[in-house]
C-alpha cells in the first residue's frame, strides 16, 4: 500500500538543489569544490537522510500521524528529523546526551520535538541504548541513521547526482568528508562511482590537539561536534576501495571555519575540518584535481560553543 504526503504546508518535495561552488581562501591553497549543504531547510545536510526515509516510511503506511518516531543524535539529525516530522505531521523525540548546546535543543522545541536527554559520560551509546527501550512502545518508529541503508543512499540518488550536474566536466577525483554516521561519504562514493567516475574517497580525521583522547574505541576529537567514531554500522573501511585519511587538528579546523564565517560562510566547525582535509587531499592528487566536500552545517547551533569564543568575548 501506498499513501500519498500530505498535500498542504509541506515544501520538502519542492526544494532546489544546494549550490556547489569553488572555494580558494588564499593563493596558497588548492581550489576545491564545496556542497553548501548548511542551506538546507534545518541548516544541515541531514535534512536529506530526514526526508528521504521518513517520507519512504510514510509512503509505505510504516509511519502516519499517531505514530513517534525516535532518534538518537547529539544535534543536527535531531534537528533535521524534528523538522520533517513537522512537515509530516508526526510527533518526534530526540534522545541525546547531556551537555548539547542549547541552540540545537532549542531548535527541536521549536518544531514541535520532545526530548529525552541521557547521562553525558555515556554519549551517543547511551543514546541510542535509550531508543531501543522507547521502541517498544507501541507506535513508535526508529529511523536508525547509524545503522540504516537509507542513510547513504540518500545521497546517492539525490546529493551525488546533484554533484555530477553541478561541477565542471561533470567527473569528480575525490570525495571528502568527516565520518558520524559514515552515510554521506558513503553514499557520495557510491552515487558518484555510479555516475563513471573514478575517484578516491578521503576521511577527514579531527585530532585532538592537546594529545591523545582518553575515551575508549575513539580517536576523533570531541571539539568537532558530530564526527564520531567506533557508532555507524554504515560505514568501515573496506567499504570503500582506495580509502585515504587525512588527519586535522581541531584547532585548525576551527580557524578554518572563523575564515570561513568570515568570507560570508555560515557554517560549522565540521565544515572547516573537511576543507582542511580536501586541501591536502587537493596537493595529494596533484594540480587540476578535482576535489568535492560537503559544508555540513550551519553556524546558529553553535553559538554557545567554542567556534564563538572569540565573538561573545568581544562582544562583552
């Protein structure tokens, strides 16, 4: 069975593609192709994996309006299923770690979202051991991004194919991106690869700059929200054939972003840990390469945070 979407209040099926553009911050630096994905409805680019698998649910009868559906997440697909579940007309519950800024928490309130918050010390595994005991609660639907097929294959049928319309040549060298949930590097790879072209996948690896981390199975710094690791059943190495990391520190991934912010780019810290990375990914490949990254998402859910430090003392 197949249900129509409601037909009112909703522009989700209407949006245009996010534009992809050029970004050279000095003549030092490679040019490199960047998806502004901050331009999405939510201000991130998991308003895509949102829309593409709760608008599937609904279409298969899987979710309707009694329905809640539950999420796991420290921020943006919080704020991404929050804001399709209000497109949709069902109820939403972010289940997310203590210590979130609270502009995201704020955000999720505002499209209507409940959330359940679980000890800071357990991080996201807290989090999503807390949905899988809200799903047994009738009614209830769990999209799984860490763990769901239709996380990276939103972006093959829908962001990879945008790319390839987008970008001079219409071929791509690279992709590089950060890993939460692995699904948009995954899914650009595939999506890409299935447009012909021959490309190499980097991971862009934040390192914690005051040394060594001592949290167990994670070597990624916490100072850039939303790159996890040792979570997503989506992503492993192996995945992708010719895999290459990059390693950034955090403190330069977040100069990175200031200068960003400062040149009329409204993004997040992850924004400038992958255009770290597509640099040296750019002196990798040689002159003339064509690299592709993602801009993530927007700077308003970081104000309370430290990529504003030097903002709100100023402004003191």
């Amino acid at each position: 069975m197949v249900i129509q979407l409601p037909a009112r209040n909703t522009y989700l099926h209407r949006l245009s593609p996010t534009p992809l553009v050029p970004i050279q911050l000095d003549a030092e630096t490679p040019v490199i192709w960047a998806k502004l994905e901050f331009l999405n409805p939510s201000g991130s680019t998991k308003d895509r994996i949102a829309r593409y698998i709760l608008e599937k649910a609904w279409r298969e009868g899987r979710i309707d309006v009694n329905t809640m559906v539950v999420e796991a997440s420290s921020g943006s697909t919080s704020i991404a299923m929050a804001l399709a579940c209000a497109q949709l007309g069902v109820r939403f519950t972010a289940v997310m770690p203590e210590g979130v800024s609270n502009e995201r928490v704020l955000m999720i309130r505002a499209y209507g979202g409940a959330i359940r918050f679980t000890p800071k010390e357990l991080g996201i595994m807290g989090a999503l051991a807390e949905t899988e005991v809200l799903a047994q609660q009738p009614d209830t639907f769990l999209p799984r991004q860490f763990s769901n097929a239709d996380n990276p294959r939103a972006h093959q049928m829908g962001t990879a194919r945008e790319i390839l319309d987008q970008i001079p040549g219409g071929s791509v060298d690279a992709v590089v991106s950060g890993v939460g949930t692995g699904g948009t590097i995954v899914g650009l790879f595939d999506g890409l690869r299935d447009g012909g072209c021959a490309l190499t996948p980097f991971l862009a690896r934040p390192v914690n700059s005051s040394g060594p981390l001592d949290a167990e199975c994670c070597s990624f710094s916490g100072r850039i929200p939303g790159v996890v690791e040792c979570v997503s059943e989506i992503f492993y190495e192996d995945r992708l054939p010719g895999l290459q990391t990059i390693e950034v520190q955090d403190v330069d991934a977040i100069a990175t972003s200031r200068r960003l912010m400062a040149r009329g780019f409204p993004v997040g810290p992850s924004s400038g840990l992958n255009l770290e990375a597509a640099f040296e990914a750019a002196r990798r490949l040689g002159p003339g390469a064509r690299v592709v990254t993602v801009f993530p998402d927007r700077m308003e859910r970081y104000f309370t945070t430290e990529l504003f430090a030097p903002f709100t003392a100023a402004a003191k």
